[in-house]
C-alpha cells in the first residue's frame, strides 16, 4: 500500500468507506483495494499509479470502435443542449431514437426492421421474457410462457436476466432462476465433452433441446435464448455440428428463438451479428454493449417483422423504461454505428485483425500450461490445464486469478474463468498491439508456471 501514489491511496479508501462494487470479492476488495482506471485512448489505459496497460477485453467487451474518440464525445454533448431527455411513452418520440431504430435496423439480418430500445442487455432480456409471453398470448397460445436457456449462459444481472442466465454462484444468491426458465447443457466441449469428438458433443448438446421441449411439451414452451458464443462463460464456441443441429430443431417446434447478441453483435466476429456469422435466423436479438461502444448506456431487442407486426396488432405493450431510446445514448448509438461503417471496422476485423489474432494466439499452444486455445472474430480463450493430453485441471489453486494478476501486473487485461483465460478487445486493435498482447500474455502464461512450481 505505502508505496502507492497518496492520490492512488485517497482513492481506494473511498471504495472501501462508501461503494458497494458490481461482481466483486467484498473480502479482497477491502484487503487491496480497486485498481484505479483513470483515462484509456485507442486500446490502452493508464492506472492511476500511471501504468499503461493494453485492455485486452474492451472494457467489458464493449469498447467496439476504441477509447478517444471525440466524435462520440461532441454528439453528446450537441444532443445534450438540444434535447437532453424525453421518453417515448403515450405516443412520442424524438429524432435520435427514430433514426437510431432505422440505422440499426439497416445492419441487422434481413427482416429484422424493428427495435426495442431499453437502457442495458440485462433490461433487453427482461423486455425478451415479457414481449415473447405478450406475443404468444396475442396468438391466442397464453400457455407457451417457458423459456429453455442455457446452464452456464450469461444474460445479465437484473431477475430476469440472472433468470435466463445459467450462473450457478448468481442463482444461489436470491433464490433464482425465477419460475418458467429451464436450463439445458452448454455446448462447452473442452471442459464436459469427456470422451465424445467435439462433433458428436455438440450434437449431443443440441440434442438436449430437443428433449427438453418434449419433456416440456411444446404447447408450454415460448422460447429459447442463446448466445451466438457464450461470451462470460468463458468464450464457448459451439463445435461445427450445434447451431445446425439446433436450427433444424427450431424449424420442427413452433417457439420463438432469441439470440443474445450483447457480446456478439456489432462486428465482434467479423460480421455485424454472431447470427450472421452462424446463419441462425432468430425471431428477436438481444443488444447492447457494443451498440454505443459503451461510451454511454444502453441495450435494446431487435424483433423480426412477423414477431413485430402481431405486437402492433395486439394494443398496449405495458412495459417500458425511462431511459428506453435516451436521446443522449441514441445519438452516440447513431455516431457509433457510422463510424463502423464509414470506417469499415468490421470488414478490418474479418479480413485482417480476425485472421491475425487467431493465428498469433494458436502459437501459444506450445505452452506447457495451455490446454487449447481456441476463438473466433476478435474473441479468444486460453484454457489452462495441468495435464494437455487428458485436459485435467489443477485443482483448488485458483490458477486463472494467478495469471489474470500476473496480467494486471504486466500491463494486460485479460479476464478469468475459472480457469479459463479470455480475451475481446477492441475492433479498432493493430496488429503491432495483437502483437504485443501476445508477448504479453506468454510472459503471463510463463510467470503463472512459474508460480505453480515454485
Ligand atoms: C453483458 C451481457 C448482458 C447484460 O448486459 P448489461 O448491459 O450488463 O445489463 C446480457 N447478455 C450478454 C450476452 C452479455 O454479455
């Protein structure tokens, strides 16, 4: 502590004597106090002891286009003194949430025109469970109201989205999942896949919706929600044989399929959507984070026109935010989505930074400590195992915080999994920063083994 900077030291007092941290460990977090982040341009930020460090995980994913950039700042800021806030309840609207429906509409799959603004993914997947049981119940079939999730999915924080998620350590604190949300096996074939080829795993694993809608009965069911790849899982990529699998039991049973693109969508995977990327066709997508690169708040439900044309007919919808469609975060949403245009950021990704970071990260597959390494798009995992050859863990030694602190340490954000290390950075990254990532995190990788055997 005492040889921290005293404005470093001011700081973390505060945390400890007034704020309550999201998904943080209250007993560290009184013993060592926050890091404190205190400016960031293009993929880098600087701690408030001055340290530079590489975000290897875009803030929370979101940071699509990059920190610094003024264009976001200054419509804010014009929106601001023009019209900082009105809703859209009881028949109004505002240009910056009607324009922003358009131009998200013109980037999503064909067919997908209408949106649903909320203020977070977790508020877009609360919006999710009400308006698929409004719109069944419009079709005369009040009864579908389950939803078949995912053990191990992430939907978000608020009840219903910790609901839908399949996070055990969140359904044991408050007494959840809520009733009417069900949860089949996760495609995750490094970690349960056994004995299986990861194709007949992942058929496996679609299979288990399949059974859970006829345990069920289909007459009960309303829907199913997916990440593309499950993101805060531990960056889950489904082996080739799932999502066909599971697009082939969506088109038996009459339910609604939701696709929770928060993570994946706007361009992480070097398409605009991870449906997209995976050729799902899903009838209502879940967004946020990269919606406005996070520079300010806000999420949203992208509805495909059938969905929506019943929900027009069906009189009041009566669920709504104050915040929803926020003129200040729809303008910056607006910016956002042009600069990924203009720019050609997701074309960059496919075509460059993508190909790159994937074949960059693989080569730390020579390491006696990395399990697989696996990713797509810009997202990637590191798992890390004891033993390569029949992927067993060290157990209880808590390795992936021990590589995450060696990574804080180095001037890298990678996050931790359990023992899995993951990785999402900026859409705008290099790649003489993929390069010095990967430096980075081999010397992380090299300082974790070394702590292991000494
Ligand atoms: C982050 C996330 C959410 C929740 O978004 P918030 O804005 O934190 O409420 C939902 N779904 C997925 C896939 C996410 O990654």
């Amino acid at each position: 502590m005492s040889n921290k900077n005293s404005q470093t030291q001011a700081w973390q007092a505060l945390s400890g004597e007034h704020h309550l941290a999201p998904f943080s460990d209250y007993k560290q977090l009184k013993e060592k106090g926050p890091r404190i982040i205190t400016k960031a341009k293009g993929v880098h930020l600087w701690d408030s002891e001055g340290n530079k460090i590489l975000d290897g995980m875009a803030g929370l994913w979101c940071v699509a286009v990059g920190y610094g950039r003024d264009e976001l700042a200054d419509v804010a800021a014009k929106q601001m003194r023009e019209l900082p806030y009105y809703n859209l309840f009881f028949q109004t609207a505002h240009p910056p949430a009607l324009e922003l429906a358009k131009a998200v509409s013109e980037v999503a799959p064909a067919g997908m025109s209408h949106v649903f603004f909320t203020g977070s993914g977790s508020e877009g997947n609360d919006t999710v469970l009400r308006m698929v049981r409004h719109y069944w119940a419009l079709k005369g079939k009040p009864e579908k109201k389950v939803i078949i999730s995912r053990i191990n999915g992430y939907h978000g924080s608020t009840v219903a989205g910790a609901s839908l998620g399949g996070m055990v350590g969140m359904h044991e604190q408050g007494d959840l999942p809520i009733p009417g949300i069900v949860h089949i096996a996760q495609p995750y074939w490094f970690g349960e896949g056994g004995d299986l080829s990861e194709a007949e795993f992942g058929t496996w694993a679609a299979e288990q919706l399949e059974k859970k809608i006829l345990e069920l009965g289909v007459d009960t069911v309303a829907a199913f929600i997916a990440e593309p790849i499950q993101g805060a899982g531990g960056v889950i990529i489904p082996p080739e044989t799932y999502w066909p699998k599971i697009k082939e039991i969506l088109a038996k049973y009459d339910i609604l399929f939701v696709a929770d693109e928060v993570i994946c969508g706007f361009g992480r995977t070097g398409e605009w959507f991870g449906s997209d990327y995976y050729g799902l066709e899903p009838d209502l997508m879940t967004i946020a984070k990269g919606l406005t690169s996070g520079y300010i708040p806000m999420g949203g439900v992208i509805v495909r026109d059938e969905v929506a044309k019943t929900l027009s007919e069906g009189g009041d919808f009566n669920h709504g935010f104050t915040y929803s469609g926020h003129p200040v975060a729809a303008a910056v949403g607006l910016e956002n989505i042009r600069i990924l245009r203009d720019e050609k950021i997701i074309e960059r990704v496919r075509e460059e930074t993508a190909p790159y970071l994937q074949k960059r990260l693989r080569e730390l597959n020579d390491h006696p400590l990395v399990g697989e390494v696996r990713g797509l798009g810009l997202l990637g995992a590191i798992e890390l195992v004891k033993d390569k050859a029949t992927r067993q863990r060290y157990e209880g030694m808590g390795v992936g915080m021990i590589c995450r602190n060696f990574c804080f340490d180095n001037g890298l954000i990678m996050r931790a999994v359990g023992d899995t290390m993951i990785i999402a950075p900026s859409l705008v990254i290099t790649r003489e920063e993929i390069d010095e990532l990967v430096t980075k995190a081999r010397k992380c990788l090299d300082l974790t083994l070394q702590a292991l055997n000494g």
